[in-house]
C-alpha cells in the first residue's frame, strides 16, 4: 500500500470533467502503484477510513494521474473540495466488471456485429456501458439502456457516441 495526503480539488470548466471532484495522484506515487504504466488502471485501499475497490486512476500527463471521487465516496469519507485526505492505495488486481446476463442474452439475439464490436472494445470502454446498464434504478430504464447499447454496437459507436446521439433526440 503506497500512502500519502493530498487535497480534495474540483475541476472548474473542464469539458466532460467539469464540476468533478477528484485528487491528484503525482507520477512518483503513481510508479509505484503500476511501475512503467501510462495507461488508466484501477486501485484499491482506504480513503480516510472508508475503503474502496475498483476506482480508475486516469491519465492526465506528464506520468500525473487523477481518481474521480463520486458522490458515494464524497459520502463515505463525508468530504468535499479543499478538505485534506488519507489516502492508502494499491493496484486493484481483482477488479472485473461481468457482463449482466440480460445484456448478453440481447446481444445472442442480434447479429453477431453487435457482441463483437462490443468484445473488440477496450476494456475499459466496455466498463462503461456495462456500469451504466447496471446503474439504472427500475427496470423500465435498465431495458432502455440495455437496447440503446446494443442499438450502438450495430452502428459501431463509442459510449460517448451513444450519449451524443441520445442527447440528439
């Protein structure tokens, strides 16, 4: 476990990132959680005394990486931006995210281009749709998202496609 304190900070006017609260992670730190790694990889450990599992490191340059802090973790080390935290972290090995049975059972259903775009995504990317999918609070907007994704591998586009298109209409 690699263990420091850094401040909570938000980004102001920063595209898609805007209003995110996150901390930063410098890239010495970094190193030593994944040593020649550039790439976005997912940690564990303990934030103030809440733990966690599966959080994204993301790349920002310069070897320098962030960790977005959703509101659940804002709500489990009960701290927003300008507070100061302990921070325990180690490379999270185990994360893995499955792919929900009603999901693949709708892409057994279509053409074969649909699950295999899907597997021909990063692993990351499929991490998105699947998040989402799984987020959703009723049924009723689970299969509305289920059917958006597979509606978006026929068509070959990105999560980010996807949401600009649903946005469209």
């Amino acid at each position: 476990m690699i263990k420091f304190e850094t401040l909570i900070l938000k980004f102001a006017d920063q595209g898609e990132k805007t209003g995110w609260s996150y901390i930063d992670i410098p890239a010495d730190i970094a190193q030593k959680l994944k040593p020649n790694n550039k790439k976005s990889f997912r940690v564990r450990g303990i934030l103030d005394n809440f733990a966690v599992a599966g959080l994204a490191l993301m790349p920002m340059g310069d070897g320098n990486f962030i960790m977005a802090l959703k509101a659940e973790v804002r709500k489990g080390i009960r701290k927003n931006a300008g507070a100061m935290l302990q921070v325990s972290l180690e490379e999270d090995t185990d994360y893995k995210i499955e792919m929900p049975a009603d999901l693949k059972e709708c892409f057994d259903f279509e053409e074969p281009d649909a699950i295999n775009f899907f597997n021909g995504l990063a692993k990351s990317h499929r991490e998105y749709f699947i998040k989402w999918i799984n987020e959703a609070k009723t049924n009723e907007t689970r299969a509305k998202r289920i059917i958006n994704t597979v509606n978006a591998m026929l068509r070959k586009w990105s999560y980010n496609e996807m949401l600009r298109a649903m946005k469209r209409d």
